[in-house]
C-alpha cells in the first residue's frame, strides 16, 4: 500500500467513525420492526435489523466482476431501503456486517481493502439516511399533506440513494486510482457506466421498503426475482466478452502454432502492448482495442503459405511481399467484425516505420495510429527476445532495448520506447537511452542508418 492511499484509508476510516458514533446515538426506526410483534417491540426491531443484514449479504454474495475491475452487485437496493426504513442506526449494521464478501472471509482482500469496502458503504449509507431524515423535515416544514405521504418517502429515498451512489462512487474510485496509480476522473469514467445501472435500483428499494412496512418481511422476498435478473445481466455481459476474448486468444494461438517458433507470440505481444498502453496512459477504451488487436494483430498470417511461413531460408523478393500482405490480408479478415473497428489500424499499421519506410501504406511519424505504434514496439520486443529460424539464440532483453533505443525515430516511435521503459519488462535493465538526433522522421535521414536491413524486418531481422 503506497502512502497516499494510507492517508486516504486512515481519513475515510476516522471519518466513518465519527459518522458511525453519531449514527449510533439515534434509536433504530420503529418501521424496521417485523410486523405483526406488537407484544415484543425491542425484539422485532432486532429481528428487523437481522432480516435486512442477511437480505443485504445475499445481494453482496452475489457480486459480479466488470470489465477494468469494478465489482458490482445488487445489495444497494436493500441497503437503501434499509435505510429508508431503520434510519443512520440500520445503515450501520447493514453497511458494517451486511457488506461482508465471502472474498473477505477466504483473506482474498489486504486488510486496508477490508476497511475501505465497509467504510466505503457504511458512510455514505448513513450520510443517506440523514439526508433522507432532512428531505422529510423539508416536506414537514413546507406543510405537505400527510395523505402524499409515499411522494415525501419516494422523494427522501431517492434522494438519499443519490447520496448514498455519489459518496460510494468517489471513496471507491478514489482508492482504486490511488492503489492503481490513474486518475480518479479515469476511474469514475470506467466504473461509473456500471455504478449507473445501479442507482437505477433506486425505486426497487423504495418499492421494497413500502412492502415491508404495509405487508410484511416475506412481501420483500418476491424482489429476489427482480434483482437475480439484473445481477444475471451483469454476469452475461462479462460472460459474453469473456467468450468473445477465448475465441479470439484461440484463434491468435491457432495461427501462431503453425510455426513452433511463433507459438505463444501474440499472447505475449497482446501484454507488453497493453502495458506499454497503461505506461502512455491511454484510455480504457483504446486499452481494449490493444488487448484484442494485440492477439489478432498477425491474423493475416492464415493466408501466408507454409513454404513461405515456415522457410528456414532468407526469403526471395516474391516470398517477402507475400508475407508483408499479412496485414492488410488481417485486416480484410476482420473487417466483417464491427466489435473489432477499432482493431482494424491496429492490424493494418503494425509493420509501418516512424520514418516512412514501412509496410503496407508507408504512413509517417504520427500519421501511423498510436496503437499501431505501440504494438510495432512490443511487436520487435518479444520477436527480438524469442528464438527465430534464422537466429536461434535469441537477444537478451538487455540486448533488445539498446535496439529499440537505436532504432527510435527510424522504426520506432520514440515515445512509446520511453513508455516501454517505464515498464516492467525493461525493468532492472540497463537504458541507453534516446538518441534526441534521431527524433525527426525523415526517410532521407534514416535511409543511411537503415541500410542493409531489409525492408519490413525489424532492426534485428525479426519479421513478426
Ligand atoms: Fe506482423
Ligand atoms: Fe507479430
């Protein structure tokens, strides 16, 4: 844990202390109580506060993990209408124990994830109950009639939930950029599509807190139905795009496994490419189009044939240009696909040089997609690093960051070399560092320096 994200955790823990005491100083809701106890009040209130807890753990149980890490689950809507019945004393008790994942039971969460987790619902959960308690004082004041009673209600819970989702979306994005290192403007970006659905459930928990207090605690369980389906609904769209990546990684291994010295190579381009991405700070959305380009980006290589693919020899004139059809053949393949747009630059453009003696269009310095820059360097990198035909011993990754270094601003974008070094495949490892001459892309001033190396090869021969 980085200091930073110390301090945040210590803050938000102190702060939900001191809102946890203040909470604690109200009397539980007498709405929360189970009905039909009247002989008994104290313990069906309890009995209340235990209903809500297990209902909320059920909705915790079953979280769902998105795309970019947020994990979303359908507790909000009990803990609101909790809430909305119990007042701060029940959003204690059901954001403390009712949050519980069985993830925190297995101790597959640090300590400091626990804490900000709880905390990270406790707080705004009972900052939402005041905030529904002020909404209804407003009404009362403003002298509302008491037969529109169910409007004030609706109007507080939805009100309080809007608390409750803004507090919860800025404490989680704020310590998820803290752990990860983005911004926290990047995270409410990535996360805040999926946490939108969620408040979505604002008027569920307003409906289930209404049928608790008319027709009883079993009324409430009808809403297993309702809110199963929208956690189903998360779950196919993350099994969906799970499918969708095994397809495409068993199709990027099919075409790499017909060269044994290929096997494995646009799983590991597909890496070194998205963390160069993370290191340059691209979007999530372009993050994407590098996970998926970097295993396709040689499917064009399905139209190459064995005795071109897997020559031992120095390839003639014609064999060379049959080979660099690859992407533009991968390119043709995908277009069909229109999930995979984005990809397409990616898979036409990652053999084009910085300095315009690339393959297929020639494309100079930035008129070559920033993706397709990216992956032309983790590209050579892992070609570079892994045994080839015509070198058997392969370069140490030592070696092959003085050739990324060399090449800079000849085949290689020289920004993203200095990304690919703040990586941790280059970490521990000696920088030459850039050569600032070779920053300007010119061909007539690379001609010199690229002579003798074949066109649409690597600045080590590696033809990828
Ligand atoms: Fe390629
Ligand atoms: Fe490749």
């Amino acid at each position: 844990m980085n200091r930073r994200l110390g301090v945040l955790i210590a803050f938000v823990a102190l702060a939900s202390g001191l809102l946890l005491a203040s909470a604690l100083s109200y009397p539980l809701g007498s709405k929360i109580a189970i009905r039909d106890m009247q002989d008994n009040p104290q313990v069906a209130i309890v009995l209340g506060v235990i209903f809500w807890v297990c209902l909320t753990l059920a909705g915790s149980s079953l979280a769902v993990r998105m795309p970019g890490g947020v994990v979303v689950d359908v507790a909000f809507a009990p803990v609101i209408a909790a809430v909305s019945v119990g007042g701060p004393a029940a959003a204690v008790w059901v954001g403390l124990v009712g949050t519980t994942q069985g993830r925190e039971l297995r101790r597959q969460v640090p300590w400091y994830g626990v804490v900000a987790n709880h905390c990270g619902i406790m707080a705004p959960a009972i900052l939402s109950a005041f905030a529904m308690q002020w909404i209804q004082r407003v009404f009362t004041l403003l002298s509302f009639p008491s037969s529109l009673s169910h409007i004030v209600d609706f109007v507080a819970t939805v009100g309080g939930a809007a608390i409750y989702f803004l507090l919860n979306v800025l404490i989680t994005s704020a310590v998820i950029s803290l752990r990860d290192g983005d911004s926290v403007a990047k995270q409410i970006r990535t996360s805040g599509g999926a946490y939108l659905s969620m408040l979505a459930l604002a008027p569920v928990a307003w409906l289930m807190a209404q049928m608790y207090v008319t027709a009883g605690w079993w009324a409430v369980l009808l809403f297993a139905v309702p809110l199963y389906t929208t956690r189903l609904a998360y779950r196919r769209f993350v099994e969906v795009r799970e499918m969708f990546t095994e397809t495409v990684s068993s199709l990027a291994e099919a075409v790499d496994k017909r060269d044994k010295f290929t096997s494995g190579h646009s799983h590991r381009v597909q890496e070194i490419a998205m963390d160069i991405g993370r290191a340059m700070k691209v979007s999530d959305v372009e993050l994407e189009a590098l996970e998926w380009g970097g295993l396709l980006h040689d499917i064009g290589k399905i139209g190459v044939p064995d005795s071109v693919l897997l020559k031992q020899e120095r390839l003639t004139r014609e064999e060379r240009a049959t080979m660099n059809a690859h992407p533009v053949l991968g390119a043709e393949i995908i277009a069909p696909v229109k999930h995979l747009a984005a990809e397409l630059p990616i898979i036409r453009h990652h053999h084009e040089w910085f300095n315009g003696s690339g393959y297929p269009d020639r494309l100079v310095g930035d008129e070559i997609p920033k993706l397709a820059r990216i992956l032309h360097v983790a590209d050579a990198f892992e070609a570079m690093t892994a045994a080839r035909p015509y070198r058997m011993t392969p370069l140490t990754p030592e070696q092959a960051l003085v050739e990324l270094r060399k090449f800079g601003g000849i085949q290689f974008d020289p920004n993203v070399v200095d990304a690919f070094v703040r990586t941790r495949w280059a970490r521990g490892l000696s920088d030459p560092g850039r050569d600032e001459s070779r920053d300007v892309p010119l061909i007539g001033q690379a001609a010199g320096a690229i002579a003798g190396l074949s066109a649409g090869t690597t600045s080590s021969g590696a033809a990828t």
